[in-house]
C-alpha cells in the first residue's frame, strides 16, 4: 500500500507498509477520517479481541530520532528503530543526520536511503540532510540534490555557530522552499546560556530570510520566551521540546546516566515554562530525542557516560499519563503534539491511519524489555497508563505488515 504527499509543491511517493487489519472494528466506532479531525476527544471503539475498552489515536509522528545507521549500527539501526517505533504507535519518524558518513550529499545520503527501503518494519521514515558538510558548521552542503528527499535539514548534535554561514546556509534553504531544524548550542558560557543565544540568532535570521525554522529539544526558559516573541511577530518559526525536560529537572539527576542528555535538565523554573509553553501552544510538537546508545556507553557512572536517552516506547503513556490524565492538556491539545502538528510543519498531508491505546490499565515502563537496542531510559520504573495495544499473535521476530493502525 502506497499514499502520495505534497512536499514543498512537488508530489513523491512513500511507502508507508500500514496494514489494514478488520476495518469493521473502525467503521462499528462510527468515526470516519474527516470527522475525526474535528472532533474534541478521542472515541472509545468496542473491539472484538474482548471486552478492554481501547480508543482510537491517531498514529504518533517524532521528528526527531536517532537510528544510528550508517555508522553506528551498534547502537541502533533502521530495522531496530523502527519495531521501537512501531510498537510504540508511531507512523512517521524522522532520522537525524550525525551518522557516518553524514548525509550532507545525495550520494551520502543513499545509504541511509537504501537502508530505508530495506527496513520491513511498518513505519514511515523520512531523514534529515544536513545543513553543512559534515556538520561541521563551515559550508553549506547539497541541498538541491537531496531535497525530494528529506524533511529537511539539520546538523543536530553540533550548532551552526559562525552567523554568516547560518544566514547563507537559511538564504538557500528559504529558495527552495525547504525547512531548517537547528540544534541550538553557540558560544561559550552555560549550557542555558549556549541555548537561548542560539535560539535568539536563529529566529532573527529567520526574520531576515524568511526560511521555515524549527527549533529542537528547547529546555530553558530564555528560549521559550524568545520563542513566543517570535511567533507573535509573524516568523515562521516551531519548536519541539521533549517528555523528559518536561517531567524532570536537575534535582533529579543525582548521577544516574539515565538522566544524562543534551541539553541537559534544567531547572524547576524552567519546567514551569515549558509546561505553561505546551499549555498555550508556544510548544508545537513533542518529540522524543530518542538516542540510543550501547550498555557499556551508558554504564561507566556520570562522568563517562554519553549524552543521550531513549524515548520512544515510553513517550505516549508519559505524556498521557501525567498531562493528559491530570487535565493539564486537553486531548485534542495532546493529539495535537502528538501527531498532528508534526505533519503540518513537514508540510505534509497526514494520513488518516489510527492506533489502539488502552487508557485505562496501569503498567510499569520496564526498558528492559524495549525493541530498541537501547535500553537508557529516564522513565524506566515509572507506573503509567496508555499502553498501544499490540495483537496477542504478534511475533517480534515478523513485524512486517502487522501494525495495529486503521485506514480508509
């Protein structure tokens, strides 16, 4: 099964590999695609598997994870983050590029692309270029020769942190009508400090040329203010946070690996912000940055462990459990963050396929048992609800054209 999506006023095709099992289940809940897009809460659906009430989502869309693949298949690869993904309710999935090689060209590129198509795992994944070669910040990489194929372009990992290049890098990106995704760290001084100088740069550059601008794991304060000052001047400007920045600080770190990403943790204040951020719209999408790495990287105390954790298969029953259920967000507001949004800043048109979650039943995140090859995890231990519910027959060693999403 193949659906087409408009990308920057060109048509491409993707495979998307969804399988549509017992669509009756969907139509006996009444909800068709068109209504479900104005609809305030989600739908329970009386599935015939037994009598749990389970209630339709709309797939999840992250843009921005870490596969590891080329160069890294140790830590991850297209295969294994993908079951991740997909067990965890995910469509669509958007790679990031500090691989080896970088995909700072097309040629580069087609090796992930290749892995791509191999990958047999339900899952939609589209992969970011980058914005310089080799991510090394000094010259623009191949934009043109790779734009039908990505979601845009990013050096995530490393900041653009020389402005003339940032701007010139922008100019191009803005002519093609592409979207540039920044990892923001410049300068010298803290961590909040490298942050929010970047943040401030980039939104003025995009005011300048007027290139779409997405801004990734914010977690300060400075930057959502900066942030919100910018969209209500009219800049075309979005911004991702993650579940971890939003549910933890500092104080909670106490040396646990686990605990340890970039940026790091902030401050209750900062929390407070991001929060009241995800509340008011300021916060376009959550996503996970999720960022595998092997036991022994993650297993040598706080001082030589590296930065990054995995968060997909604990991403929506955290947000759910502790947002949702709490009435800080609404649904919609959630399914929003979630799923919606992604789409509309890829510029996408988001397919009508949908997950099953159960809402109701407690479980315990155990990342031990995680798909991905990862397994640090800030949330592991932590008692939740909104579990995506897999068929009973599912075998994990056969995940091809099993995914429990439904579409018309």
């Amino acid at each position: 099964m193949q659906f087409f999506v408009s990308l920057r006023r060109k048509t491409y095709m993707m495979t998307d590999r969804f399988n549509i099992k017992n669509p009756e289940s969907v139509l006996r809940s009444q909800l068709s695609a068109s209504e479900f897009h104005t609809v305030s809460d989600i739908k329970k659906a009386d599935f015939p598997q037994g009598n749990q009430p389970f209630f339709l989502f709309p797939a999840l869309a992250d843009l921005h994870v870490h596969f590891r693949e080329p160069g890294f298949e140790y830590k991850e690869t297209i295969e294994s983050g993908a079951k991740a993904a997909y067990s965890a309710g995910y469509g669509l999935v958007c790679t990031m590029p500090n691989l080896n090689p970088a995909p700072d060209c097309l040629d580069n590129l087609k090796i992930q692309l290749d892995a791509i198509q191999r990958c047999k795992t339900a899952v939609s994944i589209l992969p970011f270029g980058c914005i310089t070669k080799n991510r090394q910040g000094r010259e623009p990489a191949d934009y043109e020769s790779m734009l039908p194929y990505v979601a845009g372009f990013s050096d995530d990992g490393n900041g653009v942190e020389d402005d003339d290049v940032m701007e010139e890098c922008m100019h191009r990106i803005a002519s093609l009508g592409g979207l540039i995704v920044t990892h923001c760290e410049k300068g010298s001084g803290d961590d909040r400090e490298r942050e929010s100088a970047e943040v401030e740069r980039n939104i003025r550059l995009a005011r300048k040329t007027g290139c779409r601008l997405h801004l990734c794991h914010i977690s300060t304060k400075e930057s959502i203010e900066f942030i919100r000052r910018g969209k209500a001047d009219g800049i075309c400007v979005s911004c991702e946070t993650a579940p971890h920045y939003l549910l933890f600080t500092k104080d909670d770190v106490k040396g646990q690996p686990n605990m340890k990403m970039n940026p790091p943790l902030g401050t209750a204040d900062d929390r407070c912000a991001l929060v009241e951020a995800l509340k008011d719209g300021t916060i376009d999408v959550i996503a996970t940055d999720h960022a595998p790495h092997s036991h022994e990287e993650k297993s040598n105390g706080w001082e030589n462990s590296l930065n990054g954790v995995v968060g997909l298969e604990s991403a929506f029953p955290v947000v759910y459990t502790h947002f949702v259920k709490t009435g800080i967000i609404s649904f919609n507001r959630f399914t929003d963050l979630m799923s919606r949004n992604a789409y509309k800043i890829l510029h996408i048109e988001q397919p009508p396929y949908y997950i099953r979650v159960d809402l109701s039943t407690p479980y315990i995140i155990n990342s031990s048992k995680f798909l991905s090859k990862g397994h640090s995890c800030p949330f592991d231990g932590m008692l939740v609800q909104g579990k995506v519910f897999l068929n009973e027959n599912d075998n994990d060693n056969d995940n091809e054209n099993k995914y429990e999403t439904y579409g018309y």
